[in-house]
C-alpha cells in the first residue's frame, strides 16, 4: 500500500459520487450502462457474455420461420410415397 492509495481511500464518496452522476447523466435506455463485478475474472466474463446475449437478442425472434403457405400447400398434395420419399412420412396410421 502506498501514500496514494490512501489518499484515494480516503476520497472513495467522492469518487463513488462521481460515478453515481456519471452512469445518471450516460445511461439511456437505448444504451445503458451495465456495471459487472470484476473481483473474479470468469465470473466478469460470464456475465458479460449474459449481458451481450440479452442486448443483441432483443427484438429478435429465436424461433423458426413461419411456413410458406405455397410449401405447406405442395406438402398437403404429396401422397404417402412421396412423403416417405422425402424422409417426411409420420408414424404409421393405426389399423383397426
């Protein structure tokens, strides 16, 4: 420990202060700020991966496609040969 870290020690409201008024004046909601605890290096890195994933997958839809109504109209017209022939044949109907 020196003299300086001390004197810092000694002026830590101040900087908290000033931190507090930055992230106030900075952080919108179109770009806010995100602090990460960095005291253990992997815990920082995954939660900045959490805090990425979350941002770049707002608005974004995760899920399939919707079908086009002209290939679910041309898979209505196969019969079961070509379905099967395309590797898209369900299970077999019961008999009864």
């Amino acid at each position: 420990m020196t003299a300086e870290d001390i004197r810092n020690r000694a002026r830590r409201r101040d900087y908290l202060a000033a931190l507090d008024d930055m992230f106030a004046q900075t952080s919108t909601a179109d770009m806010p700020w995100h602090v990460v605890p960095a005291e253990y290096k992997w815990f920082a890195r995954v939660a900045v991966a959490k805090t990425v994933v979350k941002a770049l997958g707002k608005g974004v839809t995760l899920g399939p496609p919707p079908l086009d109504p002209e290939v679910v109209k041309a898979a209505e017209s196969l019969g079961r040969k070509e379905m099967a022939a395309l590797d898209l044949a369900g299970p077999e109907p019961a008999k009864e």
